[in-house]
C-alpha cells in the first residue's frame, strides 16, 4: 500500500504543471462560457444548472466506483457542507452577482486578491511560513494582474454601479480563498477526488431555497449552445477544474499554489481576445510578463525549498 501511494505522489509531482495547468485554462474558459450562458440563464439559475451537471457526474462516480472514494466522517458532514456551499456555491453567487454591478475589470482586480488571503489564512489556520519570495512573486503577479485589469484592455473600466456589487465579489474573494485552506486542512483525512466530490455535493444542498419556477421556464427555453455551455461548465471547470485543483493541494502549499491563481486572467483575456475580438494593448503583454516572473519566484522558492 505504502508502496502505491509512493508511485502516486512522484507520478504527481512529476507531472504537477499539468495537473494545476488544466484548473486554471478551464478556470479561463469558464469566463467567456458565463457570459454566453447568461444570455439565456439568470445569474442564479446559470450557477444551479452547473452545480446539477457537476453533482450527477460525482453521483456517477460515486456509484460505478466506490472504492475509489474515503469513507465519509460523521464528524465532517457539517464542515463539508459549508466548505462546499461557502466555497462553490456562495462563491459562485457572489461572483456572478457582483458582475451585474461591477465592471469586469474591477472584478478581476477584486479577485486577484484571493492569493493574498490564501497566503494570510494558510499562515493563521496552517501554520504556513510566509516567505520573503512568496510575498514577492504574490505582489508581482498581483500588479501584473491589475496592469491587464485597467490598462491591458482598450475597452477596460474599473467602474462600480452599486458598492453591494463589490461587496459581493470580495466576498468570494474571501470565500474562495477559505475553499482552499479549508480543503488543504481536510486533505489530511481525505483524497482530492472523495473530498471534491463531498464538498460539492454536500454544499449544493444549499442551492436549494434559491429554486424558483424561472429556472423551469428558463431551463425549457434553453437553446442547444445554451445546454453545450452549462455541460461545459458543470463538467470542466468544475468537476475537473476542482479536482485537480485539490490534487495540487496534496503536492505543495496553499500559498504556493493559489498564485497560479494570475494566470487565470491572462488566459481569460487572450480567450476573450479570440472569441469575442476584445482589443487588447501592448500593456497586456507587461502584465502577463509580471505574471509570469511573479510564478517564476513562487516556483523557484519551492523547488529550493524540495
């Protein structure tokens, strides 16, 4: 058994960039797919169709293969629940709430603080060191991110309707950063797959309250790119994205990992750039250089320190 488990983490670590690579592309993806899915899903119903396609394939998972999973603590039934209704569900509400209010720009810039919070809070709840070259590849990513935010784009504007718009997206700052150092805790007693599977399903239960009869008349006028985008989403960036994204949790540190976090913007702009022909400045090539060196200093500091 000791032997097997061996074999799984030098296979891990082996092949780390391509397990925390492929979260942050969907993660990039994922923008775009919002913003067409919200064309014919609210805000709210476009998170419930998303989480219902994540939650049938973990439910698959669950039934075809079930020793693949760690057996569920009675004990962890509750912090599950709010890991993944905090983390996923409330989240994604924030998110999507707050961007009817905000530019995506000033979005953006709110996001990129979830790094910071992760590196605070895995310093409080994780006795994590924080190192000299972790704050600075952090801070380095962080204007890098700020740069494409406000000036990468021709058409970016950090404007805020309503000041409950902000709230609510530092709220999932805050929120997704907790997803992390919470399910870094709970790695201890769970595999990446059992305790993605567990949060997810035990956390969507608090979706519930928040179905109304719009997402029937909403779900029935569905159109098939409509259904290819919420497949898309449930199954990708979710499923996928957050597995693997607890997978990297086993390998390194929450405050190393969570600056990969950067680079979802990026990728999100160049995606936009060829989806929707979002024009893009020569300031967005210095940012995504400061992104990069700032992954470069993070990368370094660990592997030194291996």
């Amino acid at each position: 058994m000791s032997e097997q488990i061996a074999k799984k983490d030098t296979f891990a670590k082996k092949y780390f960039f391509i397990i925390i690579g492929m979260p942050i592309v969907f993660w990039a993806l994922a923008f775009p797919f919002i913003k067409i899915g919200l064309e014919g899903l609210s805000p709210v119903n476009l998170t419930i169709m998303r989480l219902l396609v994540a939650c049938i394939v973990f439910l698959i998972l669950l039934i075809v293969k079930p020793n693949k999973f760690s057996k569920i603590q009675k004990n962890d039934i509750i912090p599950l629940f709010f890991v993944g209704f905090l983390g996923i569900v409330i989240y994604h509400l924030g998110l999507n709430y707050g961007e009817q209010y905000i530019s995506a720009s000033a979005a953006s810039v709110i996001i990129a603080t979830i790094p910071i919070f992760v590196v605070i809070l895995a310093a409080i709840f994780l006795k994590e060191k924080i190192t000299l070259k972790i704050v600075l590849g952090v801070l380095l990513s962080l204007v890098g991110v700020i740069v494409i935010s406000t000036v990468g784009r021709s058409d970016a504007l950090l404007e805020v309707k309503y000041i409950s718009g902000a709230l609510a997206v530092i709220l999932a700052a805050t929120l997704g950063a907790g997803y992390t150092v919470a399910g870094k805790k709970m790695l201890q007693r769970y595999s990446a797959l059992s305790l993605t599977v567990y949060v997810c399903l035990l956390g969507s239960l608090g979706l519930i309250p928040f179905i109304s009869s719009s997402l029937f008349e909403e779900v029935a006028a569905m159109s098939l790119t409509g259904w290819s985008v919420v497949i898309f989403l449930g199954v990708f960036p979710t499923v996928i994205g957050y597995v693997l994204w607890y997978v990297a949790l086993e390998i390194k540190s929450a405050s190393e990992i969570s600056v990969y976090l950067y680079f979802v913007p990026v990728l999100s702009t160049i995606i936009s750039y060829i989806l929707f022909r979002d024009e893009i400045t020569w300031l967005f090539v210095f940012g995504g250089a400061l992104v990069i060196l700032g992954l470069h200093v993070v990368n370094k500091q660990s592997s030194k320190a291996g």
